[in-house]
C-alpha cells in the first residue's frame, strides 16, 4: 500500500475513531458486536482506498457503519434522528420517520425502507455546508452535547444551534420527497 493512501487510513482512525465507535455502540447489543463492526469499517476503508479515492471520509465511515449495523442486527432500530415536525414549530408538515424507523416487525421492505432512509440521509448531509454538517454529525449522531462541541471548537453556543437548525431544516426539506413516496 503506498505511503500515502496508508496516512489517509492512520488519519482517518485518529479523527473519526473514538466518535465512530461511540456511534456503533449506541447501536448495538455489546461492546463486542460494536468492536467488530468498527473492524468492518476499517477493513472496508482500507480495501476501497486502494480502489477510489474518498471525497467525504467521515460522511462515508458513518455510511457504512449504519450498513454494518443493519447487516449484523435487523432487529434493531437505529436512533431517530431530530428529523421530525414539532421542533420549532415553522413546518407542520415535515416528514416524520419514526413510525417508519421504529416499526417493529422486520420485513424486506421495512429493511429497504430503512436503508434507503440512511442512504438519503448521507447524501443530504453531502450537500451542507462543512460547519453545519459536522454540527448535526457531532450532535446528532456522535451525541456529544453543544457545551462539548463549543469547547472542542470555540464557537458560541447559539451559533452551533444555529447552523444546526440550518442543517436540520434542510434535511426536512430533502427528505421530504422520500417521506412522501414511502408513505403513499
């Protein structure tokens, strides 16, 4: 492996490491099952660094870490994310996925269903700008409260609900339309 596709692996374990592994934990049974899927993600990353190149890194890990999740436990729902109407009241008809993300039963359909979500998902957090992503993943998906991320970054705490806000409203927006199709 050349040096450098190796330094983009080293680099990408320390900044994305610990707050990947805190996401997969949060959704899965064990320590254990979390250790392997995070050894999954890796193995993955180094294979398709030799192959492409990655523009996204952290968007990508945590793309295929909810995919390792599925895979390894159907059963499990993953964590809803702050995605449904009623926040700050300004759209009443802003999709809400938790009966979707939630549903019991485990059906071909409702794994698709739950797949595609995620994948949408990802592909809508591409299209945000840099501070707004990292806001929501941070808040969202690491769950690291905005105290932590204000001190991490030395922003003010209302700039960081800000662009959260900012990146959450236009989540709703983008996956308003697969709302729509999943629902009709």
């Amino acid at each position: 492996m050349p040096e450098e596709k190796q330094n983009h692996i080293i680099q990408a374990i320390r900044s994305y490491g610990k707050g990947l592994l805190g996401f997969i934990r949060k959704r899965v049974k064990s320590d254990a099952d979390a250790e392997d899927i995070l050894q999954d993600v890796w193995y993955q990353l180094s294979a398709v660094v030799n192959a492409e190149p990655i523009e996204q890194t952290g968007a990508w890990l945590y793309r295929v870490a909810t995919n390792k999740i599925i895979d390894k436990n159907r059963k499990k729902t993953e964590e809803l994310l702050d995605l449904s109407p009623g926040e700050d009241g300004d759209d009443d008809d802003a999709p809400d996925f938790r009966a979707i993300l939630l549903t019991e039963g485990t059906t071909p359909e409702t794994e698709y269903i739950r797949n595609l979500f995620w994948e949408q998902l990802f592909v809508a957090l591409d299209e945000l700008p840099e501070e707004q992503r990292q806001v929501f993943i941070w808040q969202e998906l690491d769950d690291i409260p905005f105290n932590e991320i204000a001190r991490r970054t030395g922003e003010n705490v209302q700039t960081l609900v800000s662009r959260k806000r900012y990146a959450v409203l236009h989540l709703r927006k983008r996956l308003k339309q697969l709302y729509l199709e999943i629902t009709e």
